[in-house]
C-alpha cells in the first residue's frame, strides 16, 4: 500500500482544527478581570490542559505565575537521543472592544469569505491548533521524531511578565534545542515567513490632577487649569509635525535593512483612509520594525454623550511605547516616564505608574534550525522563505535567549495583515493554517535529521 503523504494528512485533520478552534474561540479568555471573569481564562486554560493529555503528553501542569493568571506545560517524550523542541503560543486574547462593530459575535467562530473569524482565531489559539495538528500529523507518520514541550501562556497579551517570572525561577522547565514561537505571522498570506525582529514594549498608566473637584466652564474656564488640557498637551509632545515618535533621550533614526514594505500595501494593509497621510519618516519597514513608536491606547475624560460643561479636575491614559532592537525597554519606559512628567504645564500633578515592558528580540536567521525551517516551508507553500521584521512585542522570547543561548529561536505564525488582530472582526485563513500546520511538521522531521548528521 502506498504511503499516504503528510501534507493529505494534514488536510484531513483541518476539520478536527475548525471545530476545536471553535471551541477554544468560545472561551473570553482575556486576562484582565476589570474586564472580563477569571473564568474565561480557567476554561481556556483547562481545555489546553485536556488536548495534551488527550494526544499523549506527559507532565501536563497549570502552572500558577506571578501574576495571577496560568500557563499550560506540556512533555512528548521523542527517540532516545532526539533534539527537544519547545512549541509555544498563547491562549489569551485582546478584549473585542465594540463588539457591536463586529459583523459576527466576536466569541464565536463564524466561516465568512473563505476566513474564520473570531477573538483570538490568529492571535494565538490559531496557533495552538497549528502546533497540535503538525504533531497529530506526524504521529499518524510514526510519531514526532523529537522531544516535544510544549508551553502555552495565559497573559501575553497583558505584558505582565507572569510566565518570564515563572521560567525564571524554574530555568529548567523550558530546556530545549530548538523553541518555535507560534505567535508572529506571514509578511501576506501565501508568502511564507519568519520574523527575526520583534520590537519590546513598556507601558505606562498616567494620571492628571489640577482641581479639587470638576468646575463650570463658564463661570471658571479661562483662568482653571483643565486636567483633560494638560492631558493632551503632554500626550502631544510624543510625536513631532510628522508624526515621528519623539520620546527625550530616545534614538529614533533606526534602519531596517531587507524586505521592504511597500507603502501602498501598506495603507491598503492598516486601512488608511484616502487623503489621510501616515505618520513618521524614513521607510514603512524603518518605522514599524526598527523605531520606536508611541500609542495613546485610552483615556479616561468623559465620554461625547452627556458631557457637561466642566473644566475637568482630572483625567488619565494609558500610553505603550514600542521599543526597536538595540535599545532597552526598561531605559525606553523610564525615559517615557521622565518626558510625560516633564512636559505636564501648569504645574498640574502628574503621577505615571509603569504597567508592563518586555524587551526586543532578535534572532539569529543563520542558525540550523532557520535552514530546516526554509526547506518545510519551501515544501509547505512552493516559493521561498522571506525573512521580515514585527513591531508586535513577545516579552518571552528575551527572556528564553537569555536562559537558554544555545536554544535556536524561530518565529511563525497565523497573524498576517487580513487577519486584524487586535482589532474588530479578527480572523484567520484555514489555508495559512493547513501550511504552517504542514510546514511545522515537516520542520520538525529536518531538524531531527540535521542534528543526527
């Protein structure tokens, strides 16, 4: 009987992959209880516990970190002598924000257009069903030809740094030869990728004061320092007439040598609307991969409907800046800080609490473990392997070089730019799911053979 090939394979398991993703969709898994129950983020946890025991893994444990919430770990035992591969994603998610925006409820996984859409169905528990079908896969072939960990975070989406503590104090937890992140994505579908850059991140809370209590426009605006002012006045000292992040003490003249990205694709990608320019200097790929750039991601002042004519005593953002490779994220946060505070007028009293960092990342694309990956990935998608950039944040994957400089780092992933995560009516593609599902597989089988040699 002839063999069946593994990318059939693969193809047969991609039902098995919608309905659990389906199920795995369900679970508002975002970890921020101001938000959101515990709940959601226990079930999630609990169902990924479940699938490993299920496909024969050993050592699966809720790991309790630092920051309240829970990673999921898991142990697949290959051949005597075989590299260990560490396989991770994450089962949290963003919250959905208006959930009215979104064409089908955000946690439920709807088939639209040839995507599936649903919170979370790219960034990341697409990816978490891209790993367990490669290894399904394969063991329908005979099984993994290497040690399989695999971790699955519960608070990456938070920057809370609750697993990078954890793996800290239990540096042995994590061992491997090789660790693949499946959590970046493909420059555009179809176009098979690796990141080898990831910007950090440090996020800030701050908090305006001027009054002691809210006060009629009329009667005193004019001469009372508004806190909502002086808000905007220091958020606006983030950007220059261009647009261009400009945090004191922060270079923001990097350059990103490679792939470029294109500016029409681009603005086709983010949706600019026409007549509206972008923001920054320099190359698309020098801003979004190589400058540090800063976001206002809320503010708290009252909302359109039913604003009373007040001068506002006080009002807060929260504001994260993204940090290039070469620079540290914690120097980043703190020169953040400095400026905000310095630029509060009026005296107003300003208090800036940090929330979160992660360091940048970079990998090293000339590493075995990036041939092995080239050759599944030509196999997987018939064209040639891209290397690009990411201006998203993986505080982890520091923290993995760092414990383990030997372990060979890959970057893969389901969130390419039709995959909207982060924003309203998020969603992945079944295709760029079977390859990276297929690719994986068949990585994992040429690393194996490249360490026996």
């Amino acid at each position: 009987m002839q063999a069946v090939p593994l990318s059939e394979t693969v193809a047969s398991l991609m039902p098995r992959a919608r309905a659990e993703l389906a199920e795995l969709v369900s679970f508002a898994s975002v970890a921020d209880e101001r938000q959101f129950p515990r709940s959601g983020c226990e079930k999630a946890a609990g169902w990924v516990a479940d699938a490993l025991r299920a496909d024969g893994f050993q050592d699966v444990a809720l790991l309790d970190t630092p920051d309240g919430t829970q990673s999921v770990y898991g142990f697949l035992p290959g051949p005597q002598g075989a590299p260990t591969v560490l396989l991770y994603a994450h089962y949290d998610v963003q919250p959905p924000l208006d959930e009215a925006a979104w064409i089908s409820p955000p946690f439920e996984l709807t088939e639209r257009d040839g995507r599936w859409y649903g919170r979370g169905a790219a960034d990341c528990k697409g990816g978490i069903l891209m790993h367990l079908t490669a290894l399904r896969a394969l063991r329908e072939h005979g099984g993994s030809p290497v040690s399989i960990k695999v971790i699955v975070e519960g608070s990456e989406e938070q920057g809370t740094g609750g697993l990078e503590r954890y793996v800290e104090a239990h540096p042995e937890l994590l061992t491997a030869d090789a660790i693949v992140i499946g959590d970046t994505g493909n420059f555009r579908v179809g176009l098979p990728t690796v990141t080898a850059t990831l910007r950090g991140m440090a996020m800030v809370e701050v908090k305006v004061e001027t009054l002691g209590g809210n006060l009629h426009s009329g009667q005193f605006g004019g001469a009372a320092p508004d806190a909502l002012a002086a808000l905007i006045h220091m958020l606006g000292t983030l950007r220059d007439e261009n647009g261009a992040t400009t945090v004191d003490e922060l270079n923001a003249d990097g350059r990103w040598e490679g792939l470029q990205y294109p500016e029409d694709d681009f603005r086709k990608d983010a949706k600019v609307l026409d007549g509206v320019g972008l923001v920054g200097t320099g190359t698309v790929s020098d801003r979004v991969w190589a400058r540090p750039s800063v976001t206002v991601l809320g503010i708290d002042c009252p909302p359109v409907v039913g604003a009373t004519p007040s001068v506002q005593a006080s009002a807060g953002a929260v504001v994260s800046l993204r940090v290039p490779p070469g620079m540290d994220a914690q120097e980043a946060a703190d020169a953040l800080i400095a400026h905000l505070r310095a630029a509060a007028p009026w005296g107003a009293r300003v208090e800036v609490t940090q929330r979160g960092s992660g360091q940048p990342f970079r990998a090293d694309t000339t590493s075995p473990a990036y041939t092995a990956m080239a050759d599944a990935m030509r196999t997987a998608y018939g064209q040639e392997l891209e290397i690009a950039g990411q201006g998203g944040s993986i505080p982890l994957c520091n923290t993995l070089a760092t414990l383990y400089p030997e372990a060979e780092i890959l970057l893969i992933g389901l969130s390419e730019p039709d995959a909207q995560i982060h924003a309203v009516n998020e969603s992945v593609s079944p295709q760029e799911l079977e390859r990276l599902s297929l690719a994986e597989a068949l990585f994992l089988g040429q690393y194996a053979a490249s360490k026996s040699v």
